[in-house]
C-alpha cells in the first residue's frame, strides 16, 4: 500500500485507564487544533482540567450500557478509524452514515496484569479487568496507521506532541508506522496474560497441565549487549533480570556474565542464609568451588582451596554480607563479577578500586520465588520446557545400602556434595568434605572420566583426598568409578541408584569396606 500523504490531525479520540500525562497531552492537541473525542472517566478528567470534549455517547448517540462493558463498539468509532482517506468507497460510506473521521487514537487498557499480581484477585475481578473495547480501538488504529496515529504509553506523547508542532499538526508515516508496532506488541502481551491467567486456572495440579497447549513468549527488551559469547556475536537481553540484580560497580553486564550470575544465583539458593556463610566460585557457567564457614571469608577460602587456578576472572558469590575480610581475600586475585545480597561500605571502598570488577547485589526473596518458574531451552524450531530440578534429597531421608553406614562427618560432607553436584555440568563428580569441595569433575562423556579428571585436578593442585567422600549425579553403571574413587581416598558415597547393576556396585562398596547411600533421585545438568 502506498503511504499517504501527512496531514493535519483535526479529531482524536481519548480513552485511558492510566491518565499520566492525559491532561498535558489533551491541551497540547487543542492548542493544535484538535478536536477531543473521549469516553467516561477520560472525559471528565478533560472537562475538570478546562478543556472542550466531546463525549463518545454524544458522537454515537449511544449510551454507554452495561456497566460500561460497550462503550466504543460502535461504527462511528470504529467507522472514523478504520476509514481509507483516498477510497472513494469508504468515503461514500462515512457520508451515508454521518461518521467522522478519528486521525489520533489515545488508548491504554484495563491494568489485568496488575490486578492478577495482587494476592487474593478472584477470577470474577481478574475477568472484569479484561479489556475489549480499547485493544479493539488500537487495532483499529494500528491497522490503518497509513492515516491514523495510535499512542498507547504516555510515555511517547511529549514526543508525538513536539513532532505535531514541527509539522503544522502532522505526524510522518514513519511515526505512525512506529507507534503502530508498539500498539501490536501491546495487544499481543495483553492476550498473552489474559491467556496465560485462565489457562492457569483451569490446571487441576495434573502434570499435563503444567505446560499450556500454546506458549506466547512476550518480554521487553532490557538492554542491547557488547557482544554475544563471543566477539562476532550479537546479543541482547530480554525481560526483568535485571531487576533481581543491582550493579553497585563496574561495566555493564556481558552475555556471558548474565549466564554465569544466573548459574551463580541457582547454586547459592541451595544453601540457607540460617545455616552459616556459603561462598561458590564459578567460572564458565560451572562452579569450580564452593565452601561453608562461620563467615564468607572462611567459606571463601575453603571454595578457593579447591582448584586455586580457575577462579581468575571467575565469579564470586555469597550468601552474607561482603565485608572487608572477604573482600580482602578476594582482591587477592581478579575476578570478573562479585555477588551478595549486599556490601559493607568498608568492602565497597577496597573493592570499587578496580574499575573492571562488576559488584552486584541480589533480591534474595524475589530470586528464590522465581526458582520455581520453568525452565527453557531453545531447539531449532521450538523451545523445550521442563520442570525446575528443585528436588532437595537429604541424607537422613535416603537410603543406606551398604554394611557400613556413614558417620556424622560424613553425613554433612555427603549432604553438602549432593547439594553442589547437581550444579556441575553431567557428568558430574564432586569430592568434598563436611564444608567444602575438594575436587569437581564435569562435562565427561563417562562418569569414570569425571572421577579419573576430578582426582588428577586434586593431586595436580594439592589438595589430599583422603577420607572424603563422593557424590555423583546419577548412578554408576559399573564399579570402576566408584572403585577409582575409592583409590582416590573416598570413604563414602552418595549416588541416585536406579542401575540395573547396582548390585555389583553395592557388592564393591561391601568389599571396599566404605558407605553408600541412594538418593533415588537423578540431577542430570546438560
């Protein structure tokens, strides 16, 4: 279609829940010469201000009726939208049936999204809230943008206002186009919710409807990146991350930052802040240490103990407060990203002395209410979905299936192992002690792999093995793994179980004199 020619904007019709703005914008058209054309509350809120408005029933000669459900479903708003200035046919139509027409459509909708946020909203509410004649005028408008203009964000009308001034009243069809794909986009997350709400109620807890038959994906883009994973890569981020996170220091956040701070925040939400200090060192999207202590420096130093290489231009994460002891040990060596749910201004002073080192804060609360929501992965051609792994096994609830059990000691060194393995990428192995990791090995494509690379990295960076104990994240097929860790001075394990040879593994484990406990509970991480 070809564009048509600006012209003046001589009538435009107003109809906003969220009147930000609504006054300034209504004197600013009159001043250009626009007539006023508004609905209920949105005329009022005109005429209190001063200003000439002619009402949406007077244009119609309808009243509004139904508790005003049906206000602007009508040909002569509809009519005066949707109208094709240079068709002769359309034209004819307007004159037959007394329609004007609208060249500016000012609409915002019923806030549902925020009525359902609100705890105890019943559907009754919710459904009131759903909007049908404003996005039925913006699609309108949106729709035949080639000579209607459509504002839905009071936060565009200085904008509109000024371009109209410049243009004798006018806006450009490229404006118009602009406005119209943010008009879009807004009826479609607007859908998308309404969808996502009813879809919601009607799960009866059943697991197929955990997931909805069709999945609308609608979030806003929250700022371009330098680069995707690599230099030659473009990338953005996309919704509210950046809303959980506050960076008190340091360059913006990269793509691979992002990755490791969500990896980062998944693993410390294992731990409670009641049980002491939690400190996890990551780097690459995988935890290369983590460590307890009655402190973060303690924890610090035992996460660092476990492969002192690694953690350059790493990521560090607590689960306490960042003092200045902390801050001190790690200002030792550089690292890329600093996390804790806050800072002591002594830790801020010493730290803020880099200016390439990112601090950040985290919402503990809002993190650990979002770790239930699901979990995503594209695939060519779709997107998988599943289940967070929140699955929480403790050793006192699991299964013994050795002669030998384990020791207190070795209880809290096979709980703490169970709660990181599941965070190294499969297959994974984590050696560890009562409050700490001694070795982790991951991404093999054999579990026996992963036990030979976790024991080389130990021996390699001194780290004594003897009198561990081990956690895998999913069963051992055969007892070579579980024999080479023994070797390496394990003395108890904890594993899923589920083998079809787990007997010949329980039967090693007897022989090898250590304990064995099933979990009954698999932590793939691909």
């Amino acid at each position: 279609m070809a564009e048509a020619p600006s012209a003046p904007i001589a009538r435009a019709l107003l109809s906003v829940s969220d009147k930000t703005g609504l006054v300034e914008l209504g004197r600013g058209l009159v001043e250009l010469g626009v007539e006023l054309v508004a609905s209920g509350g949105t005329a009022a809120a005109l005429r209190e201000a001063g200003l000439d408005v002619l009402d949406v029933a007077e244009l119609t000669k309808s009243p509004e009726m139904l508790g005003g459900r049906v206000k602007t479903l009508h040909p002569k708003v509809h009519g005066g939208i949707l109208a094709r200035r240079e068709l002769a046919e359309d034209q004819a139509d307007l004159e037959a049936q007394g329609i004007g027409t609208i060249d500016l459509v000012v609409v915002n909708l019923y806030p549902f999204e925020a009525t359902v946020a609100k705890p105890g909203t019943t559907r009754a509410e919710a459904v009131e809230k759903i909007d049908i004649g404003g996005p039925s005028m913006i699609r309108s408008a949106a729709k035949n943008h080639a000579y209607v203009a459509v504002l839905i964000d009071p936060s565009d009308y200085d904008a509109v206002l000024e371009e109209m001034r410049g243009q004798g009243g006018a806006l450009s069809a490229a404006t118009r186009r602009r406005l119209a794909v943010t008009a879009f986009e807004r009826t479609s997350a607007y859908d998308a919710a309404i969808h996502a709400y009813l879809a919601a109620q009607e799960s009866d807890g059943d697991d197929e409807e955990v997931f909805p038959a069709r999945l609308a994906v609608d979030l806003p883009k929250a700022t371009g990146l330098r680069y995707g994973e690599n230099p030659h890569q473009q990338a953005a981020l996309y919704g509210g991350f950046l809303d959980l996170v506050d960076v008190l220091h340091g360059k913006e956040l990269s793509y691979n930052n992002v990755v490791d701070v969500q990896a980062a925040l998944a693993l410390i939400g294992e731990f409670e802040a009641d049980e002491g200090a939690a400190v996890a060192i990551l780097k690459h999207n995988t935890p290369c240490g983590v460590g307890a202590g009655n402190a973060p420096v303690e924890a610090y130093r035992n996460a660092f103990g476990t492969d002192p290489d690694s953690p350059f231009g790493g990521i560090v994460i607590t689960d306490q407060p960042f003092d200045l002891a902390i801050a001190e040990a790690v200002d030792e060596i550089f690292t890329e990203v600093l996390v804790a749910p806050s800072f002591t201004d002594e830790a801020l002073t010493l730290l803020r002395k880099k200016k390439n080192r990112r601090l950040l804060t985290f919402d503990a609360q809002r993190v650990a209410a979002l770790r239930t929501q699901l979990d995503w992965k594209r695939v060519y051609g779709g997107v998988l979905l599943q289940e967070p792994d929140l699955s929480a096994e403790r050793m006192a609830s699991s299964q013994i299936v050795t002669k030998r059990k384990p020791d207190e000691d070795e209880l809290r060194a096979l709980e703490f192992a169970w709660r990181v393995v599941k965070h190294v990428k499969s297959n994974a192995i984590v050696f560890a002690g009562p409050d700490r990791t001694l070795a982790v090995g991951g991404g093999a494509t054999s579990r026996v792999d992963a036990v030979h690379a976790a024991r080389e990295k130990a021996a390699r960076v001194g780290n004594d093995l003897a009198g561990c104990v081990l956690a895998s994240d999913a069963f051992f097929p055969f007892p070579d793994g579980l024999e080479t860790a023994v070797e390496a001075g394990a003395r108890a394990v904890v594993q899923p179980g589920g083998s079809a040879r787990d007997e010949l593994v329980i039967e090693a484990a007897d022989r090898l004199d250590i304990a064995m406990v099933f979990t009954g509970a698999r932590h793939f991480r691909h």
